[in-house]
C-alpha cells in the first residue's frame, strides 16, 4: 500500500507547489471565547438549566459524605436497586443495602443485564450541558457508561466550567486514550424531527453535584 | 484511477429529477417540514453565542491552513495514530478503499460488519461492494436504517431519512423487522430499532465508521453523533475500520474547540449533540483490540491546486446549507443524483469526478447566498458555484456539440446583441412583436431555436410591451424641464 501513500502525498505536493504560503498555524485568528464570562455560582446554574433540558435528573447535595444517599435517591427515583461500578469506585459513595457490581471485566453479556452504572467524570461544561469523560479510575471503561440505560454521573462543582475550550485544557484533554462526552440521555430527531429520549445509549442520565 | 461519487454518473441530470420531486407532494411536504424545523433550531442557538463569527473566522482560517499543508498533517496524523497502536492504510481511489476494507474483514473472518454513518462509506459504495463479496453490513443510524431497510438512497448529509414520514417509516419497519402490529409512534419505532440493533452490537465483531476530525497531533479521532449507536459501533467490536477522507484531518486538538462548538448549533441545532467519541489508537482492556484507518483520496486532491475549488475541501457536513437552500427545499435530496446534496453536492460531487457526472449540478443554484451565510466555514459557495459554471461551459464550448449545443449559441446570441445598443434594441423590438406566438398564463413557454434551451428550464416572463428604455425617452421627451 505504500505506493496509494506515495501517490497521494505526491498529488498534494504537485496540486500545492505553486500556492502561496498561507498564514501559519500561529497566525490563524483565535479570538473567540475562551474563558467564560459567569461567576461559578452562575455557571453551576447554567449546567443544571441545560442539564434539565435535556431531561436529566439532578440530585444535588453539599458535603462529599452526602454523595451515598445521593446515590440512594437516585436509584429510588428509578426504582432500582442494583449499580454497576467501575472497580476503583470509592465504597464510601455507595449507599448500604443495594446488591453492587464491580466491574472486573465483565463479559457483554453481563453487562447488557446491568440496569444502572454509577461513575465519576474528568468535567463538566455549563453553556452545552456537557459532562467529560476520560475514561481513568472510577469513570470506567467505555462500555460499562453505553449498555445500562440508567448513568448516574457524579460531578463535583469544582470540575465545571463555563464553555468547552476551559474544561479541555484543564484536563489535558490531548494525552488521553479515550474521551466521552455526553450532553444529556441518547436521542435521535430522526423521525419528523421530532426528538425522542434514549435510542441506543442510557435513556436515563442522573446527575449527582456535590462540594 | 476512477473516481466514483456513490452512483452519480449513471443518476439522471438535475432538471430531469426535479421536475418528478416537484410532482411529488409527500416529499415536499416532508422535506419542508424537517428543514424548517432545523433551520429555526439553529437560528436560536446561533444566535446565543456572541463570538460565533469569530469561530467561523477561526474554523475557516484552520481549514485553509490545514488543507495548504495537508501532506505534513496527514503523515503526522499517520505518524501518532501508529504509535497509540492504529494502522493507517491509503486509498487512492473508492475501489481500492472497497478492496481494502475488504481484505481487513476477510483477514479477522467476519461475516458481517455494524456501520456506524458514513458518508464517505456511501461515497465509494461500500456496502454493495460487501454485500457482493457475502459479508452483510448494518447500518445502524436510525434514519440510515430506514434509508437501507427501505432500499433507498439518502436525501440529507445529516439527517438521510428525511425525507419519509412516520407512516413510511412504520411501513418499512413492520417489513424488514417483520412486526405487523408497530405503530407510527416515534418512539416505538425507537423503540424497535433498538431491539433490532441490541443484539448485533452486542455480537457482531468488526465495526466500520467514519470519522468527524481526524486529528494530527495526537492521531486520534473523533465522531459525533447522537443515538449512542457510534459509541457501540466504536466500542464494543474487537476490530474497527475508520474509512476517513483526507481532508478530514486537523492539525491540533485544541482545533475541536472551534468546530465542536460550530458543528451541532449549524447541523441539528443543538447547543451539543448527546456523545463525541474521541480515540487514539487501541487502548488494553478498552475498546476494539485492532483499529484501522482507511485514508482516502477518491478525487479530493484534484480540488487542491485552485485555491477556490480547495475551499470546497473545508466543509464539515452539517448541512446547514441545505436547510438553507431554497432549491434544495423544494426538490429534497434525490434530485441531485449524488449522496452529497444541496449546495454543497453542487460544488462537491461534479468536482470529485472532474466534471464528468453531474455537470447540471451548479445550475442548481439560484445563487441567493444563504448558504454562504450559514455555512459555519464560511465556505463561499455561491462563487464556487460560478466558477464551476464558467468551468462547464469553457468545457463545452471546447467541443464541437456544445459549441452548437442551444444554450450556447443563444448565450452568444445574447452576448451579440448585448454589444450595441441599436442592435439590443432591435432584437428587443423582434422579441415584442413575435413572443405573443409562445405566451401562456403570462409565461414564455417552449420557445423556438436559441432561447428554448433557457426556457426549457427556467419561466421567462414576456418582455412589456413598452421596454424601460422606450419608457425612459418618452418620459424624457414628455418632461417640461428635465433633472439635471
Ligand atoms: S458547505 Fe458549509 S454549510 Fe454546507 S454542509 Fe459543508 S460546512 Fe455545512
């Protein structure tokens, strides 16, 4: 195949040698936002606006200890009670009295039986409602956030940020394997554009904000 | 080297295929409804960001850039995509990225391949081209389901299915996933394609997607969608094929700033569509064990050389400029004989194939400039397209038929009589005595000789009886005394 490689490389050098040099990557105009312009109080705002319009619960709680009867309501708002987790999830943020499955490499198959994963995330974004997933630690693999149709996504309130080009570059985005980002439960408008909740990811997204 | 553009060049020319979609009230009807639906979506969500002309500046100054240097920005992307574990392979043509395609499934001994939308997929014809060799694909995006269940052809770069209603979409529903009783609720047909889907994306062992971005920097990739079915087809097989078209590449992560910020406000309306995957490579104990990239050429590098046509390259399909397009609202998708419709189908498909196919496609303009407008590249699609026009008919004065082909000799006709003002007024007067012959329901219809080919096409109103000019001296002559 070396010689397609050849060829095409050869095609683009033969189309562009006689084009002027254009403006360098340096030099391209970024003066978009790239900071936002709330306050965190008003940005926190701003993400649970976005996160129920897309139909998302929210179960907000201040202290890090909260985080396990957070995670109870949740799973009480859906009537469930088992939760898939990633194997480095935290026991303490794990209400007492429901069945749990960690997730050591679990085949497909049982996966596809788990009705509701709860996990972390790297950020959050406010102005589209967007939670960052990377996929480390108790976030998990990308599986086991795709087969349940509940995700019960915790965020802590230092990990939002108002506009994408914030949460990115606070999280290294570039130096990760794999990112998620989910702004609200699957859908599609494909039918008549009318919007229809939950296709062939989770059909339900709870979010849990503490500290 | 062929270059094939879905089936454009056995596809019927654009004025023949608008006439029968204008006859065709259900499209129309559901062509309307979905793009009006879109564009007011975008209009608010465009308008709550406040630097949006300033991420168009910078999403285009990025293309440009990328595309002036593409060789350093695709060998850097091979580069790092090999180092996370990918393997990229180079296709200069669509049979050449089939056969390779091909080959990589025959090599892991698959049978049958998830799908998750692509364009550039439906571009080289792949799936014909599996299906010829017994492999069975799945499309699994909603409306390419019904686009492939229904033996259809999508009408949209975003959204294929829309041009079908619920009632169509029950009906081809109820046949293919043999369920007499489905109704036409959206969401039990939702609801069907997951269970449908369910099991193949939990059994089937090798994915095909395509690719939003591909990014140089860290040779990673990223696709955009909606349903979740992207994230299964990108996750759960053991292999996954990325057919990706070369100009897909950017140079830096920090690139997708700009254009996931654009993207879904210009192609659905949404502030974010519900999932971005983002990959580099194969990655332990997550995902596909094998990932292939498939770079494809398949005409794109012919649109370098003239820096207008390379604009075209920029285009990151969110089909804003169809909803726009008050052509493609009126005729939907099919017309245009191409997968890649509206007004960047216009300017894209006819110079993928070197103008051979599809050289009707830049008439089917009106030249308004919506689509410029909208274009979240600012891709200046309203210039291309005269420029591809001038293209056309350089081309065909070239040869002998269309040197005496009817629309050019009465463009010269016009061109001759436009010289001189006695002899446009006397072609003028000509016109005014003998139109009355081809006047019906105050249109000019079937003209005879060189103006039948305009008219063929095009309503022509008749000429006044007083022209402007005969107005403009008598007014002169009546007035007492005369501006100065
Ligand atoms: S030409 Fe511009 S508006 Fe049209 S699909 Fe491409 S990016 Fe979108």
């Amino acid at each position: 195949m070396s010689n397609a490689r050849e060829e095409i490389l050869g095609r683009i050098r033969s189309a562009l040698k006689d084009a002027p040099v254009g403006p360098s990557y340096e030099e391209i105009p970024r003066s978009y936002d790239r900071k936002g312009k709330l306050d965190h109080e008003a940005s926190l705002h701003l993400l649970k606006d976005r996160l129920l319009d897309y139909d998302s619960d929210i179960v907000e709680v201040t202290h890090e200890s909260e985080i396990a009867s957070a995670v109870a309501e949740a799973l009480q708002r859906a009537s469930e009670q088992q939760v898939l987790v990633a194997e480095a999830f935290p026991a303490a943020w794990l209400p007492s009295g429901i069945d749990v499955v960690r997730d050591t490499q679990l085949t497909t198959q049982q996966l596809d039986g788990l009705a509701t994963v709860v996990t972390t995330c790297e950020a959050a974004v406010s102005a589209t409602g967007t939670i960052i997933l990377v996929h480390e630690g108790a976030q998990g693999r990308r599986a086991i956030t795709l087969l349940p149709d509940h995700h019960i996504c915790i965020v802590a309130r230092s990990q939002v940020f108002e506009l994408w080009p914030e949460a990115v570059a606070a999280i290294d985005a570039r130096s990760r394997y794999a990112i998620t980002t989910i702004s609200g439960p699957s859908a599609t408008s494909d039918i008549e554009m009318t919007r229809i909740r939950g296709v062939h990811g989770p059909r339900r997204l709870s979010v849990i904000l503490y500290g | 080297m062929s270059v094939r553009v879905g089936k454009t060049s056995t596809a019927a020319e654009f004025p023949s295929a608008a006439k029968i979609a204008l006859k065709n009230d259900q499209l129309r009807k559901n062509v309307h409804h979905a793009t009006n639906v879109i564009r007011n979506k975008r209009a608010l969500r465009v308008e709550e960001m406040p630097d949006w002309q300033l991420l168009r500046d910078a999403a285009s100054a990025i293309k440009a850039h990328t595309l002036k240097n593409l060789d350093t920005y695709l060998i850097e992307f091979e580069r790092n995509c090999e180092l996370a574990g990918g393997k990229v392979h180079w296709a200069r043509d669509a049979d050449e990225a089939n056969s390779i395609a091909l080959d990589l499934i025959r090599q892991y001994n698959g049978t049958e391949v998830i799908k998750v939308k692509t364009m550039t997929s439906d571009e080289i014809q792949l799936n014909p081209a599996l299906e010829h060799a017994g492999i069975t694909p799945y499309e699994t995006d909603l409306a390419d389901m019904i686009v492939q269940m229904g033996n259809d052809e999508p009408s949209h770069i975003v959204v294929p299915a829309l041009h079908r209603n619920r009632f169509e979409v029950r009906d081809i529903f109820r046949e293919t996933m043999d369920l007499p009783d489905l109704t036409e609720q959206p969401e039990e047909l939702t609801g069907a394609a997951r269970t449908y889907l369910r099991e193949r994306f939990l059994n089937v062992k090798i994915g095909i997607s395509g690719a939003n971005f591909a990014i140089a920097e860290t040779g990673g990739v990223c696709v955009v969608e909606s349903e979740g079915n992207g994230r299964m087809c990108l996750t759960m097989p053991d292999v996954l094929i990325s057919l990706i078209g070369v100009e897909k590449v950017i140079p830096r992560f920090e690139d997708l700033d700009v254009f996931l910020q654009l993207l879904p406000r210009s192609a659905t309306g949404e502030r974010m569509n519900p999932y971005n995957s983002l990959w580099c490579g194969v990655h332990e104990g997550d995902g596909p064990k094998a990932f292939h990239v498939i770079l494809l050429d398949n005409g794109r590098t012919k649109l370098l050389h003239d820096e207008m046509e390379r604009e075209t390259l920029a285009c990151i399909r969110c089909g804003a400029c169809l909803n726009a397009c008050p052509v493609y609202r009126e005729t939907g998708g099919h017309a245009y004989g191409s997968i890649y419709s509206g007004p960047i189908g216009a300017i894209l498909s006819p110079q993928l194939q070197s103008l051979e196919h599809s050289r009707s496609l830049p008439y089917a303009s009106t030249l308004c400039g919506a689509c410029y407008e909208v274009c979240p590249v600012k891709i200046n699609i309203p210039e291309i397209l005269i420029h591809l026009r001038g293209r056309v008919v350089r081309e065909d004065q070239a040869t002998l038929s269309g040197k005496l082909g009817v629309e050019n000799l009465a463009m010269q006709g016009a061109a001759m009589a436009f010289k001189s003002e006695s002899r446009y007024e006397a072609a003028q007067k000509l016109v005014q005595i003998g139109q009355g012959l081809f006047e019906r329901n105050g249109q000019l219809t079937n003209l005879p000789g060189m103006a039948g080919a305009w008219t063929k096409f095009r309503d022509l109103k008749p000429i006044p009886k007083q022209s402007f000019r005969d107005w403009w001296k008598s007014r002169e002559t009546s007035k007492p005394g005369g501006e100065a």
